[in-house]
C-alpha cells in the first residue's frame, strides 16, 4: 500500500498469535509497527486534528504537552510534519533513547523530577501546563486529561481490531497510563458487543493500585496515578496490577521465543495475559497491545 505521508501510515498494524499455552487464541497487537513507533500515533494524530478543526491550534502555533516518552515522540513528529513548534516536558524517568528520539524528530524537551502527584507543581504535567499559559498561540493536546486522546483510539484502534479478529474478539487486554488506548478502544468494541471484556494493566506500585500510597516503579508507560476522565470506569471490566518483577522478566521471553522485541509495558500486559488466560475457553479470543518496541530500552538491560 503506498502512503501520500507519514500521517496517512499511521495504524494497519499486525495482530500476530502468540503461542501461550493457554486454551483460548492469544494475539497481540504490534503497535510498535506505527510510524514513531507505538500507539500514540493514533492518538496525538487524532488530538492535534480535532485542534486544528476546532482552531485551537492555527499556523505557525506550539504544541506543548507533558509525555513520559511515547505520545511525546508522536506529537514531535506529527507536529514538526505540520509545521508547528513542537515542546516536551518529560519526567527524568524517560529512557535516553525516548528523550533523544522526541529531540530527533526537532522538538525541544525540558526535563522535570520525577514526582509521586501529578499536582506537585514540579511535575512535568504541571510545568507543560505553566508554560502553555505563557506561550502565546500555543495548544496542549493534555493527553492526561483531554478525553479527545480516547476518541482517537475510538476512531483508529477499536474498528481496526473488530476488523481484524472478524468481530471474534472476547478478551481485550491493553496497559493504562492515561488510560486512553483501553478505555477508547474498549468502549468501540464493547458498542460492537457488550460481552467482550475490557481489562486495563496497571503498574502494581501506582497510586490507584497502592490505594494512594504509590512507590516508584520502572515499567513506563502505564500507571494509574491520578484521576482522570480519560480513564472510563465504566467500560473497564478489570483492572490487574503488575509488577516490575512480573513484568520485566517476560520481555525476553517475548523476544527469544515469540521474536516479539517489546517494551516494558508489553511484558506487563503479556504477564496479565498468560495468567487470565489459563481460565479462559477455546473458542475465546483475546487482543493484547503491544504498545511500543524494545529498542528503546537496550541500554536497561532487560533482554
Ligand atoms: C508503551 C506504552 N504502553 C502503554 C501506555 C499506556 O497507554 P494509555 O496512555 O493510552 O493508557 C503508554 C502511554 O504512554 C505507553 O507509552
């Protein structure tokens, strides 16, 4: 299929099996295969349009928004794409390749401290939104808390897998950090058929799985650390917490016998998946995401 850009390449992702020695067909969604490399793509493309539609954001704009790597990349790279000036404030948790991926495609990033409350006025949430008042002309896609950052997912990813398992899918399994990709994604495919289950990952050490009393973790990407809109409730059947040391260990078992390179938060939601599943039937058909690729990780060592 050819592309006029790189806009129009994003999503038509693979749903590849994966043989878990479970009953049920497992198959995960390799988002990693998007133009900057996870499934934000779907999700800032969608938020920057709905902008520009609702003149938020007019030529010669700044996009400004707080990122813990991934939808920082993808707004870095749609953005510069459409001409805008495009700034990221990350937390010091990112992973170099992350920060030098966002400076790559020409945006710049302000470093923030890593802080347990997204309020803590340190926050790299609550800097993009100090500098974003100050920037004239300026628009905050605010991935946190702009349920637009959902319906994208709505849009792209829930149609996109109902198409691609045939309507089949029973089980969908995706990672929460704003919780928009479970909760857009979900909500398309419970309107499809109310009986698939949407089950969301947590990091087992956020603030919503600690009950308020989050410690730090290393798996980025997910992490239900505050409360917020994005995360739909409502269309969230389960919520399963994992840990590093759950999480972490399944990388290189993904890489060295499934040849699936993830991330982090891919091992989280694969360990989720191997466990819900021994339970689960033969006719059952569960998705789980994949969101973004092990080669920004190399450097920590976990393959
Ligand atoms: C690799 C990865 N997985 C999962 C998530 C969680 O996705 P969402 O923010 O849509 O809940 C993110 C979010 O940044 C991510 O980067």
């Amino acid at each position: 299929m050819m592309h006029k850009s790189m806009l129009h390449a994003v999503g038509n992702t693979p749903l590849v099996k994966v043989n878990f020695k479970t009953p049920a067909s497992i198959y995960a969604k390799l988002e990693y295969f998007n133009p900057s490399g996870s499934m934000k793509d779907r999700s800032a493309l969608y938020m920057i349009e709905t902008a520009e539609k609702e003149g938020l954001l007019r030529p010669g704009g700044t996009i400004i928004d707080a990122s813990s790597g991934n939808h920082g990349i993808a707004v870095a790279m749609i953005g510069q794409l459409k001409g805008y000036k495009v700034i990221i404030t990350v937390s010091e948790k990112i992973s170099q390749e992350k920060l030098q991926t966002i400076q790559a495609y020409g945006a710049q990033v302000i470093m923030c401290p890593s802080t347990a409350f997204i309020e803590d006025p340190k926050s790299y949430h609550s800097q993009a939104v100090a500098l974003q008042k100050k920037t004239p002309n300026s628009f905050m896609p605010n991935q946190y808390f702009n349920v637009v950052n959902a319906q994208g997912h709505y849009n792209s990813l829930g149609p996109e897998l109902w198409k691609q398992t045939n309507g089949k899918i029973t089980h969908f399994f995706a990672g929460a950090g704003t919780g928009g990709t479970v909760s857009g994604t979900g909500k398309y495919l419970k309107e499809k058929n109310p009986t698939i289950k949407i089950i969301a990952i947590d990091a087992a050490n956020s603030l919503y799985s600690t009950k308020g009393n989050p410690k730090p973790y290393k798996v980025e990407g997910i992490g239900i650390d505050f409360d917020s809109e994005v995360l739909n409730h409502n269309i969230i059947d389960e919520i399963i917490p994992v840990s590093d040391g759950n999480a972490l260990p399944m990388l290189k078992i993904l890489s060295v016998n499934h040849g699936m390179l993830a991330g982090p938060s891919s091992g989280a939601v694969a360990y989720a998946v191997e466990q819900y599943t021994k339970n689960l039937k033969p006719t059952d058909c569960a998705v789980m995401i994949f969101g973004d690729s092990g080669r920004a990780y190399l450097t920590k060592n976990y393959y």
